[in-house]
C-alpha cells in the first residue's frame, strides 16, 4: 500500500543518511521509478528529501528535519507507550530501547505502570508461562500436565496458539 510505504521511506531516511533508490525499491518490492514517484509525493507534501546523483549519491532528508510528534494525538502516544511498556513486562519482544526512543520522541517520561509476577508465594509459574510463550512463538508442540475441574490429572500434548491469563480463582 502506497501510503504505508511513504510512512516507512521516512523512517528509513531518518534513520540513515542515506540511500539508493535501488535499496528502497528492493526493501519495498517495487520498481526504482515508482521509488522517485513516491519521493515526488514525499516532497510535495512538504518532507525536505532531496536526491544526489552519481557515485556516493542517493536520496537524503534534511539533516535538521525532525517528524513531527503531532501525527499521534496526546492520547494515541499514551497508548503506544503503555502497551509497550506492557510488552515488557511480559518479555515477548525487546521493547526498552523502543519505549526510550518513543519517550524522547514523544518528551514524555516513561513510567513503569505494570509489573507481572506469575509466581504465588511456593510455586514459580513463571516458567510454565514462559515454555509456552516459547511454544506458541515457534510452533512446538508442548506437553503437560492437566488437572480437570474433578481434580483428575491427565497428561495433554498440545500446540498452543494463545495463552489467555486470568486471576485465581476460589470457590467459597
């Protein structure tokens, strides 16, 4: 999708000096001609990128040119930086160094609002919960051990999908 593409050329251009057309229209699958369309529109809507031609040339962005924190509403960064900051608390990707860079971007401080501990006072669960995190992140089937509601233990060999959380529960 065209507009998806000219988000990603900007980011590509602030974060290297500079680039080829051929690189662009290979990352983003396309021809080197629509490549320059594409820094035609960038253009004329205002982003500084100009091209240099012949050896050591490329396309640049204005080195003093930053984005522009205002496409994202107060709330939208709010969110972005909370969900994030979710993530890393349960280690599914690396996300600090994201979260940095968006707080500097953003000039808002970061705050670690969540912390999760799967474990209760005896039992570890966090290693349950992290062998199928693994699991479901690279396809493996798993096995383990079930207790249904009777109390009747059974060994389940499974591939998981999704792993749903929920509080404990009591039966008073």
């Amino acid at each position: 999708m065209q507009v998806n593409r000219l988000i990603e050329i900007v980011y590509v251009l602030l974060r290297r000096n500079i680039v080829t057309a051929r690189e662009l229209a290979q990352q983003f699958e396309v021809s080197p001609r629509t490549i320059y369309r594409d820094i035609d529109v960038l253009s004329s809507a205002g982003i500084p990128i100009f091209t240099e031609k012949g050896k050591g040339g490329g396309i640049s962005m204005l080195p003093e040119f930053v984005l522009s924190k205002s496409i994202l509403s107060e709330q939208e960064q709010n969110d972005i930086l909370v969900a994030l900051q979710g993530l890393a608390n349960i280690k599914t990707i690396e996300t600090d160094q994201v979260i940095g860079k968006l707080s500097a971007t953003f000039n808002k401080t970061a705050v670690n609002w969540l912390e999760v501990d799967f474990s209760d006072w005896g039992i570890d669960n966090g290693d349950l919960f992290n062998h199928f995190k693994i699991a479901i992140l690279e396809r493996r089937i798993t096995t383990f051990d079930y207790f249904g509601v009777s109390g009747e233990k059974s060994r389940r060999r499974i591939e998981p999908i999704q792993l749903w959380f929920k509080s404990s529960y009591t039966n008073t």
